[in-house]
C-alpha cells in the first residue's frame, strides 16, 4: 500500500512537471516567432549598410576615413562584448557559449568584457577579467535603445586607444533546432573583399567625408543590434527544443509509473482476492 501512494505522488509530480515545461515551451514558441521574423528580416540591412558604407570609404584616402576604420596600438588589448541569456533551461546553448568564452580567453590574455546578460557574468569573474559593464539582457525581444550605452563604452575605449579591437561573442541562429556560438570583430571596421563597388559615376549628397562618419556609427550600432537578435532568437529556439524534450520525457516518466503502479494495483488486488479465497475456505473446511 505505502508503495502505491508513493508511486501515485511520483506520478502526480511528473505530471505537474510536463505542466510546467509545456507551458515554458509555449512561451518560447511565442517569444521564438518575433525574434525569427527581426532577426532574419535585420541581416539584408545590415548587408546594404554595410555595401554602402564600403563603397563610401573606398572613395576616401586613408587620412580622410572615420577612426572607426583605423588600427590603433592600444596595448593590444581587446574590448569583448557578450551576449548571453539572463536564465538557463536552454539546453547546451549556455555551455556551448562559455566554453567559446575559455578558448577565446586563453588566446587573448589581455581582453576586457562587456558582458550582456547574466548567465556569463559570472564566468568572467571566474576567469579574473576587468568587467567594464555588465547589463542585463531581458525575457522580451532586445529594443534598439539597449545598443546606445554599449556604442558609448566602445567610443571611450576605442577612440582613446585603450584596446586595439572590439569583438562580440554571440551566438549565430541558424535555425530553430541549430545555434552556434560566433565571435565577430566589429572594430576596427573591415568590409567583406568580395562586395561589388557603387558605379564611379554615383554622386553622394553630401560628400563622402560628410556621410561616412553618420554611416559608419548607425552600421556600428546596428552591428551589435543585430547579434542581439541572434542571441535571443538562438535563446528562445534552444529553450523551446530544451523545454519539448523535457515535456516528453516527463510524459514519458508519468507512463511509466503509471504501468508500474498498475502492476501493483492488480497484485494487491489479486492478493486480497487469495485471501478471501484463503478464508472463505477455511471457514468451509472448519464447518
């Protein structure tokens, strides 16, 4: 009997799991469908930005373009931005992008880390590194206003050459059942080899040297936004997969249990009916 009860109360708590994992999973999939459609509908932008303001600076000797698009000294250090989730249950997403942290680290001794959401705070302090900012990155889908501050951390460290380069490490959203972590250099500004070049003949209001500096900041700024949405589309795929198997699996458990304490029902019933049998003959047997 005391078998039967804790069996009953094991699936009773399984079945309150599948609950809650389902309901998880739904969220996901609701946060997942917003976060694909800016994400994939953000990367054409960035592309055309990117042609243009290639196109704009190849127009321009090197002492007339932005500082964005100069090698500084700066002590060969590196300025690195992490993007990561505020909250685990995102199956191996969290561990895949540590562990692109480690590795990058072991490399690049002398780096400093902007860190973007809880889950790599930690690892940063872990590894003793100057942590310049950390910011936390939210359940709902990243706003562009959350780039502004980080733009300004970069221009302090950047313009002022305390760091060579500015990196991201992220992760890339593949797909919804495939994430992978990516670092990506961001500064100073370096334009795909392969991009065909605006016609000569195109005049650009105003000059080149006017429109570079704007452009080159909203690309920068967009840059990062962009690995935003990556980063919380790849979070809210990894969940919602995570939180499916988690669902399955716990459904899995509740029919297990459930043989099983069918199993004991009918023995305990068989049981009691033998005894029954037992005395009833028993009592024949004596009268």
């Amino acid at each position: 009997m005391a078998n039967l009860l804790s069996l009953k109360r094991r699936i009773r708590a399984a079945q309150n799991v599948s609950k809650t994992t389902r309901a998880m999973q739904m969220i996901a999939i609701s946060k997942l469908k917003k976060a694909q459609n800016a994400t994939l509908s953000g990367r054409p932008y960035v592309e055309k930005l990117s042609y243009v303001a290639w196109n704009l600076s190849s127009r321009l000797d090197y002492e007339h373009t932005h500082e964005y698009m100069k090698k500084t000294d700066g002590k060969n250090k590196s300025l690195v931005l992490v993007f990561s989730p505020d909250k685990g249950l995102c199956g191996g997403l969290v561990t895949n992008l540590i562990r692109e942290i480690i590795n990058f680290d072991s490399s690049h001794p002398n780096s400093l880390y902007i860190t973007f959401g809880k889950k790599t705070e930690s690892v940063v302090a872990n590894l003793k590194k100057e942590l310049v900012a950390s910011f936390k990155f939210g359940t709902t889908l990243p706003s562009f206003e959350m780039v502004l501050p980080i733009v300004k951390i970069i221009d302090e460290y950047f313009l002022s050459q305390k760091v060579s380069n500015v990196k991201i490490i992220s992760t890339s959203f593949l797909s919804v059942f495939s994430q992978k972590p990516k670092i990506t250099s961001i500064l100073p500004v370096e334009f795909p080899k392969e991009q065909a070049s605006i016609s000569s003949f195109t005049l650009f209001e105003p000059s080149p040297e006017k429109l570079l500096p704007p452009l080159l900041r909203h690309f920068l700024e967009m840059t990062i936004y962009q690995q935003m949405l990556e980063s919380f589309a790849s979070e809210q795929g990894a969940r919602m997969v995570a939180m499916q198997n988690a669902t399955d699996n716990a459904l899995e458990i509740v029919q297990d249990l459930k043989l099983e304490y069918n199993k004991g029902r009918q023995e305990k019933i068989t049981n009691e009916i033998l005894d029954i049998g037992g005395a009833a003959s028993a009592f024949a047997y004596e009268h």
